[in-house]
C-alpha cells in the first residue's frame, strides 16, 4: 500500500510539473506577445503582408491592380506623347529664281540649340509693313504660298518660315515654348532690311502658330496687327487635343498622364504664364480670333481667349479650321477674309526707309 501511494503521489506531481511547463511561455513567446499587445497595428501589417482573410486578400489585389493600371497609363501616354511631339514633316523646296513672287531666302540663327533657320521673304512696296505667317502643327511654310501670294499681291511683304519639328527642321515640338524664340529671331533679322517698314509687322497663325504668334506680340511693340486661328492658352492644351484624336482620350487619367509626361520634357519652362495671364499687354493692337466649328476644343479656347483680351478684338466663326486642309472656295473665302483685315487694320501704305 505504501508503495502504491508513493507511486501516485509521485504521478500527481509529474501531472502538475508537465502543466505548468505548457501553461508558462518561453522567454521569445513572452516577447513576441508583448509586442503585440504593445502594438497592436503590427497585427495589421502581418495581415496586409501575408493576407489569410478573403477581404485583406480583395484589397490587396485591388490595390496591385490600380498600381500596374497606373504603369500601362504612363506608359501608354509616354508613348502617345513622344508620338505627338515629333509629327510627320512635310518639307518643300522652290526654286528662287522663277518662282513668282520673286522671293528671297533669309537666314538666322535661333540662341540655343536650335540654331540655323531659313525662312523665304516675298517683297511688297518698298518701305511696307511685313506679314508673317506661321504654320501650324504637322504644317510648313510651302502649305501656306496661296497664302502668301493673297497677301503679296495687295503689296505686302511676306515672310514665311518652318518651326522645330517641322519642315526641314529636326527636333520635337513643344507648341510654343521653343518656337517663339525662332518667331523672334525671324523678325529680329527681318527687321535689319532697309526696303521695309522694321517697325511695323502682323502676324497671322494656326494653333500653334497662332500661340507662338500672341506669345511674341505680348513682348513685342513691334507687332501691330493678329490673326488668330485656333489658338490655346497653354501648349498643353494641343496634346489633350492630339491624344483625343487617336482614341484613347476616354480612358481614365489618360489625357493627365500625357499632359504630365509633356510637362516633363518641358520641365525647363514650368514657370512660363499662359497667354491669358499677360494679354493686357496687347491692348491696343488689333486681333481678330478665328473660332472653328470642326474642332470645339480649340473652338472654345479661342472664345475664351477673346473674352479675356483687351480691345480692339474681334471674334469670327468658321466651319472649318485648318487653312491648308480647306477645299479651293472656302480657301479663298479665307484668304479674302485674312486680307481685308490686314488692309483695314495695317495698311501696306510704302513709308520712307533709311
């Protein structure tokens, strides 16, 4: 008896040995648990990283599906834009000796990288203003010679030249940026002639050459007459309405994405105002708005950019905008409209030259 009781005594106590060694954690458990109960948003973290519950797991595929969206967006617009800025040129070439019109070539250097320019000059009255004619985008100077000889023939001087990324020029464009340095290195040589009038010039533009146009005018006393064609406050505005053409404007941050990579390749005049901003420094000088029908992005714009100008301003609709795109009658049609506000606002009356 006695030892059978000394048998159960010694098992009660092993029993309760063993229970006491499973009820008491390690020294690493009892960290562990302290931590966690000390930061409980570590539980959290666990989870989101190795997710065991069906709505952490919904989340977290969610969230690398918005992610990767994100990457083929910027991707696609990246694309889209390097597409954009480097436009397909068309280039023409004339021979100076018996093209009429009698045109000569003039040449200048644009400061920085863009360097060499040729532009043709087609002479009017000795001693007239001179109209300058800038092409738009995926244009050239040799699409506006009807152009030209329209305003030619009422004696102006013409001159007419190509943008980077356009024409024979090399580059990509930046629809404006860049280009209205060469606007003014143009009219900078222009106006070291001695059979023109250096101090009197009008421009007339097409979307771009329309911003590069009021752009120049906003810094310089020498433009006294506009023609404004489609015009847009900010260059980006020209890759919203590129983008929307191939399609793709509909899908989500599409449009943004590509203003962003945009941006980014022009990250050098991030600080440059929108024409609205300094369009009380035209006040004075005459400006005609030309508004398209066919292309209410730049339609609108353009009204916009009216509203806020200073006088004399005038606003005219068109069915079509595009002058080089036009069919023979709404071609003339135009050009007749572009002369008879050339000659009611600077007339090519021939003034004394030096």
């Amino acid at each position: 008896m006695r030892h059978s009781e000394k048998y159960l005594r010694l098992g009660e106590e092993r029993r309760v040995l063993e229970s006491k060694q499973t009820a008491i954690p390690t020294r690493g458990q009892e960290k562990g648990r302290g931590a966690f109960a000390r930061r409980p948003g570590m539980s959290i973290l666990f989870e989101l990283r190795y997710p065991t519950k069906w709505y952490t797991k919904l989340f977290t595929a969610i969230v690398a599906l918005i992610f990767f969206a994100g990457l083929a967006t910027l991707a696609i617009a990246g694309f889209l834009v390097y597409r954009i800025v480097k436009p397909n040129r068309t280039s023409s070439e004339i021979n100076m000796q018996s093209f009429p019109g009698r045109p000569d070539a003039v040449e200048f250097e644009v400061p920085g990288p863009a360097g060499h320019r040729e532009g043709w000059f087609f002479p009017g009255f000795r001693g007239a203003p001179t109209i300058i004619l800038c092409h738009g985008y995926e244009s050239s100077k040799g699409e506006l010679l009807t152009l030209v000889s329209a305003l030619q023939d009422h004696q102006y001087n013409v001159l007419v030249c190509d943008f980077v990324g356009h024409g024979a020029n090399s580059g990509t464009t930046s629809f404006g940026y860049r280009e209205t340095p060469e606007l003014k290195a143009a009219i900078d040589v222009i106006g070291q002639r001695n059979d023109i009038d250096s101090n009197t010039f009008g421009i007339w533009g097409y979307n771009l050459g329309a911003y590069v146009a009021l752009r120049e005018a906003e810094n310089d006393k020498r433009v006294h007459a506009l023609i404004l064609d489609s015009v847009y406050d900010q260059p980006k505005e020209m890759v919203k309405v590129e983008v929307a053409k191939t399609g793709l404007g509909g899908f989500p941050f599409m449009v943004r994405a590509a203003e962003f990579s945009f941006e980014w390749l022009n990250y050098e005049h991030r600080q440059d105002p929108p024409l609205s901003r300094l369009l009380n420094s035209v006040s004075g000088v005459p400006k005609l708005f030309l508004q398209p029908a066919d292309e209410p992005v730049l339609g609108e714009a353009t009204r916009q950019l009216y509203g806020k100008a200073p006088e004399p301003k005038e606003l005219a609709g068109l069915p079509h905008g595009n002058y080089v795109s036009l069919g023979e009658d709404e071609k003339r049609m135009y050009e007749n409209r572009v002369v008879s506000y050339f000659l009611l606002r600077m007339p090519p009356a021939a003034k004394p030259v030096k």
